[in-house]
C-alpha cells in the first residue's frame, strides 16, 4: 500500500510484473483481484516492481512524469488487453470517448463492449483508463469514481 493524492493505492504482482494497480482497498477488490489471476498475487512491499512503481508515481503527482516505464502483466481477455494497450496510446493531457478508443482497437462498433474493458483495467492510472470520457465530454464510468478521475485529469491538464 503506498499513499497518493488520490487516496492510498494497492498494487499487486506476480513478482516481477505489475499486475494490478487499485485506488480502493475494498473486500470487492480483493476478490476482484484473486479472480483475475487465479491466484494470490503478490503483495509483498520489497519487491523491485513496487518501488519503481512508487518512484514514478511520486513523479507523476509531482507533475514531472508524463509516461511510465514499468513491466506490466494485466491478466484479461484478448480483448479485454487489446482495450488496454489503447488506452496507453492517449496521450497525457489528453483524453479519447468510448467509441475513439474502440476505432483505435479496430472494433469501430463495440464502443459499449469497450467501456466494459474499459471498467475492468486492473493497473489504474498506468494504464490510464481516466482518460476516456463520454461522447458529450461527461466523466463517466470511472470505477474508483468521478472525483478521483477529475483529480487525475486536472492533473495532467497542468504542464
């Protein structure tokens, strides 16, 4: 668990990947968690990926680190992590609609589908599924809510 601006953070591993990154500690995200892998992951604080997960999101708060440079292993489906490695092509600052991200996933009709995906990324913020936003500019269908994802998006809207 590592404190943040947005509340303390819970990240999760297979003991060298990032597998998940989560903005509530809750019993739902704890099942949540041991469902998508099958297994127990890996909490242990002394572990490598953690501190340099914690590291850059220490910069990414402060306002000094646009990307991240980390080994991530989401578990999901193909389509689930095809979804995923979208929303890493948004750039910071910036923000796509539902259907934006499932045209650039190859899926131009699935905009509902994505935005399930969407809701089911496990690495928050690194795999920045705030930047998606509803088609009329709403904030819409955040897990971790429409606070913590204005706070995120305010963030990244001051260079």
């Amino acid at each position: 668990m590592i404190d943040s601006p947005v509340g303390p953070i819970m990240l999760t591993s297979d003991g060298a990947h990032l597998t998940g990154l989560y903005l509530e500690v809750t019993d739902a995200v704890l099942a949540r968690v041991a469902a998508a892998s099958g297994t127990e992951p890996e909490t242990n604080d002394d572990l490598t990926v953690f501190a340099d997960t914690e590291a850059q999101l220490g910069e990414y708060f402060a306002g000094h680190r646009r990307g991240f440079d980390l080994p991530l292993a989401p578990h999901g489906t193909e389509f689930q992590r095809s979804v995923w490695q979208g929303l890493l092509e948004i750039p910071y600052g910036s923000t796509a609609n539902y259907g934006e991200l499932a045209e650039a996933v190859g899926r131009p009709k699935a905009a509902r589908a994505v935005g399930a995906a969407n809701g089911k990324n496990p690495i928050s913020i690194i795999v920045p599924c705030h930047r998606v936003i509803g088609a009329n500019g709403s904030l819409t269908g955040y897990a971790w809510g429409e606070d913590k994802k204005r706070r995120l998006l305010t963030l990244e809207s001051h260079p």
